[in-house]
C-alpha cells in the first residue's frame, strides 16, 4: 500500500470529468434498475434522511469530490450543506455546478430520481435550486489532519456525511480510524454521521491516474467505527453486480453506515 505523501501525489493527477464519468454514467448511472448501484445509494440515503431524526443548521459533507448525489436527499433537513475537498480542481467543479456554468456535469437525472423516490411530487428544479442556495461553503479539507479544516468548525456541524473518501485516501486500518475521529471532531456530541464507502476495493481510476484504496469488508468498518468512538445506528451493504463491474475500478461491494457521535442531549 501506498504511503501517505505519494498518495497526495497521485492525488495531484485526480482527473473529476474521467471520475465522473466512470462513476455517475451508465451503466453504475441506471435509474431504470433499482438494484444499480447509483439508485441503491440514492435509496439509501433518502429513507435515511426521510426519517425525518437527523436535521439540524449544518451538515458538512467530507471529501464530496466533484459530485453532489450525496446531497440531495440530505439538503431538505439543514439550513446550510458545507462541501469539502482536499483538491481544488474538485472544489471548483463544485462551484461550477452551483453557478450553473454551462458544460457541468449533468445532475439532472440524479436530482429527478431522488425527487421520484421521495414521493412528494417536488419539481426537480425545486429541489436543484435548494441544494444550490444552501451549498454555500466549499472548503479545502485534509482528513488526516486532527483539525481536518486547519481550524476548528464553529459551531460543530449537526451532522456529518462522507462518500467514498476515507478509504480511498487511507495508507492502512490504523489511518483509516484515524481519519474518522479527525473528521468526528467537526461534528456535535449526538450528531448524526452517514457514511457510503467501497468493500474489498484496491484501486481505482481517475483518468490516467490509478489510486489504491484501503480494502474494507464488515467487520474492519464495524471496527472502525467503534474505534473512532461512534455508535453504531444501521450498516446496508451491497453486493456489486458481475454487469457492474467495468474495470473502472475493483470494487467488490458497498457499505451504508448511520452512526451517531455519543453525547449531547
Ligand atoms: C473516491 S473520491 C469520492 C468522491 C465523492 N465523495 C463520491 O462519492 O464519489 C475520494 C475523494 O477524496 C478526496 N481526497 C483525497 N485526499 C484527501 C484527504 N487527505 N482528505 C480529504 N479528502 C481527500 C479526493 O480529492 C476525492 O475527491
């Protein structure tokens, strides 16, 4: 496995559009199966956010990418969504789809699928329109830092969400834990975190770029977050389908956690 300073080399070379395109299109993009991989995700984080329990003034997103699916179920129930990265060519595309520039990736699918899932007859640009006024902070981030923002959030953020970032970015298991208490410290006691992330992965690719990824089953997220001091409140996983896999990456199944830091009221 990859040390930490060669893995923010590699970083360097993340190309957003290839990973975008590897990850967000067809065939991991198709709305017409509900057991694809996209729509299993978008499932799971709209009964989760539906419940209604995690709400609050903040919820701050780790590691985003150049991608905001994560965020559409989620920006209903916070009065602000803090984006966060640790490159700024990711960060920027984020603020390209904000402004809406022309040429973004197209969300529109994502955003009409969940708008279907949720049931409440939302038009999809409603729904477009809210995320976009309330992603209002998009911020350079190192989860390997015990202030992952170089200073601490004020006030902590009510909930915390992170999509296949930990374990992409992570040398070993020790790292791993690690980087879940660091970015624990941004959340309140009694927060909610939500977390999606890659099982039995080892690499993946990003343009020309091939980044390893810490392989995950159960038991080691199971650990992890025990760990890092959360408990733990449901784990889904999914098995990725034989049709899926398209050589983008290894990627062998995924994992949904809802965990909550202990504490608060
Ligand atoms: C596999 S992508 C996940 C992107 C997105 N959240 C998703 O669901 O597709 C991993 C992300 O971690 C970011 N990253 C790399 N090193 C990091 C670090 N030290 N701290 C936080 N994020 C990092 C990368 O820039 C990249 O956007």
């Amino acid at each position: 496995m990859t040390g930490l300073p060669a893995l923010r080399e590699r970083y360097e070379r993340f190309e957003p559009r290839a990973y975008l395109d590897n990850n967000y299109s067809p065939p991991r993009a198709d709305f017409s199966s509900e057991g694809s991989v996209v729509p299993w995700k978008l499932r799971c984080l709209a009964d989760t956010f539906g419940s209604g329990e995690i709400r609050g003034r903040t919820l701050i997103d780790v590691g985003s990418g150049p991608t905001i699916y994560q965020l559409l179920s989620a920006c209903d129930h916070f009065e602000e969504i803090v984006a966060t990265d640790y490159l700024e060519v990711n960060r920027e595309e984020l603020r390209r789809w904000v402004r809406g520039d022309p040429g973004t990736f197209d969300w529109s699918p994502f955003i009409q699928h969940v708008c279907k899932i949720e049931g409440r007859g939302e038009p999809w640009q409603d729904k477009q329109l809210r995320l976009r006024s309330r992603l209002r902070r998009i911020l350079p981030i190192d989860v390997h830092r015990p202030e992952p923002l170089g200073a601490p959030l004020q006030p902590q953020a009510d909930a915390l969400l992170s999509a296949f970032c930990l374990e992409a970015v992570s040398p070993d298991g020790a790292a791993f834990t690690r980087a879940l208490s660091n970015v624990s410290s941004l959340l309140r006691p009694g927060g909610h975190a939500v977390l999606l992330g890659a099982l039995g992965e080892s690499f993946y690719l990003a343009g020309s770029v091939r980044l390893p990824v810490l392989p995950l089953d159960e038991a080691d997220v199971r650990r992890a977050l025990h760990g890092a001091g959360f408990e733990l409140r449901r784990l889904r996983c999914y098995v990725m389908p034989p049709e899926l896999r398209t050589g983008v990456d290894d990627v062998q199944g995924v994992f949904f956690v809802h965990a909550r830091k202990p504490g608060g009221e």
